[in-house]
C-alpha cells in the first residue's frame, strides 16, 4: 500500500482526504491519504513524514516554511518562483516540490467562466497561497495587489486597500481569519466601499465568519471548494503519473464534497 497525506495546523477541518481516497477508490489504486496534524514544521518531523509516506500536501501555515528546511529537496520551477509548495511527491532517488496551488487556483476561474483580462484584484493576505494566486495571474492581464497587516515592498497596508476599494473588481480572501480557531476574527475593511466588485474568492471553505458573509451576501461568491479540488487533482496526478482531467471529473468531485460542507 501507498501512503499519503496533509500537514498543516490546526487542520481542525480538511476535505483533502475526502477527494484523494476517492480518486483513489476510482482508479482501483490500493492507496491511503490521512491528515498529519503538525504545529512545529522541524526537519525531523519532515524526515519522519518523508520516510513513511510516499507523498503529501502542505497547508496553512507551513507552505512556505518547509522550504526553509535542512532537507535535500528537488524543486520545481514554478515553486522556485512561487517561495511556496503545497505537494511533494517522494520517489526511490529524490524529494519533490511542486505547487498545484497557481494552477489549480486558474482551473477554477476556466469553470466558473470568469475573465482576468485587465480586472483590478485585491489579494487579502500574502502567505504561501496569496504567493501562489499572485504568481497565476502574473500570466494574465491584470492589476494585482497584496493586502497585508505587515506592509513591504510586496504588499500595501489596509488604508492603502480602502482607498482603492471603489476600483477593485475583484477580492481574494487567503488570510486564515473565518477559520474555527479565528471565527470572530475581522480586517479593516468597508463591504460599502466596494462599490465597482464583480466577485468575491475566500479560499478557505467549511465555516462561517460573521465579517465575510458580508461580502458573500452582497456579491457574487465562492468558497474555496473549487480550487481545492482542482489543485487536489493535479497532486493526484503528480504522485500517481496519471492524467485526470480538471474540469472532467470536476462536477462528481464537487457533488461529493456538497453535502459535506456546512
């Protein structure tokens, strides 16, 4: 038997098993994913996680970290540019990084036939998956901004994001904030200063943040099941060498996960 799974914390919540086993139910694999719950990202606990499964995905809040271990990595292009990985893939010679995040995140707007050419984003956060988000559409052409508390180069403050508020077309919510352990949570901003938005994204999925529904109730929106299962069929496909398309086998991905998210 094959072993897989996902490491992140707090992981209270994760449908990544539910695809996965399921993919591999359906293409008669005699394989296992199951969630590792880590708080502390070391390089013993990756060496201990490398020597038992044959590959996993990372999230929240470790995308980015784990490429800061000690640990003889294969890189992918698209993470070498990204700073961030969500899948690695252990073969008899080598350690794999990839990210299906960028990908997966352009899959889900081709489904829901929605149009980047010269739309105005916000990108709320700027961790491993905002990096990801921002790096698919740096292909398209748009104008991109990332929103963080912690102002850089890279990233403009919450004041600056209110100013442009009446321009943005689109919101890409990535921050943890609606998750249980942050339910209350809120960022500064004005739902009514929003006044030109066609769509918003909150990549996260499976909870009720009282700040959000806010945005959900006045404009067209998604969570973050879409993307999860694009990019969850393109790490299957990176472990397995198979070749699953997206799109066909989307809808029977999404009919399962429905009833799931309340």
């Amino acid at each position: 038997m094959s072993n897989y799974g996902i490491i992140g914390w707090p992981l209270e919540k994760t449908y990544s098993p539910i695809i996965q086993n399921y993919l591999f139910n359906m293409n008669n694999l005699d394989s296992k994913y199951q969630p590792f719950k880590i708080k502390n990202l070391t390089t013993e606990s990756v060496d201990t996680l490398i020597a038992d499964l044959n590959g996993f995905n990372i999230t929240i809040p470790h995308k980015e970290k784990i490429l800061n271990l000690d640990i003889d990595f294969t890189i992918d292009e698209h993470v070498q540019k990204i700073g961030s990985t969500n899948t690695v893939k252990r073969t008899d010679d080598k350690i794999e990084l990839f990210n299906t995040d960028f990908e997966g995140f352009t899959l889900f707007l081709k489904k829901i036939g929605y149009d980047l050419n010269k739309k105005n984003i916000l990108i709320l956060g700027s961790g491993g998956s905002s990096k990801a988000i921002k790096y698919a559409l740096s292909t398209h052409k748009t104008k991109t901004h990332v929103v963080s508390r912690n102002q850089t180069d890279e990233t403009i403050s919450y004041v600056n994001a209110k100013e442009l508020a009446p321009e943005i077309d689109l919101v890409i919510n990535t921050t943890p904030v609606g998750m249980s352990h942050l339910s209350s949570e809120s960022l500064d901003l004005d739902t009514n200063q929003f006044t030109n938005l066609e769509l918003f994204l909150n990549i996260g999925y499976g909870y009720k943040n009282s700040f959000f529904e806010k945005f959900i109730s006045e404009f067209e929106s998604y969570d973050g099941i879409g993307m999860l299962i694009c990019q969850a069929v393109l790490s299957f496909n990176i472990w397995t060498n198979l070749n699953l398309q997206v799109l066909d086998i989307y809808d029977e991905l999404y009919k399962l996960l429905e009833s799931q998210n309340d």
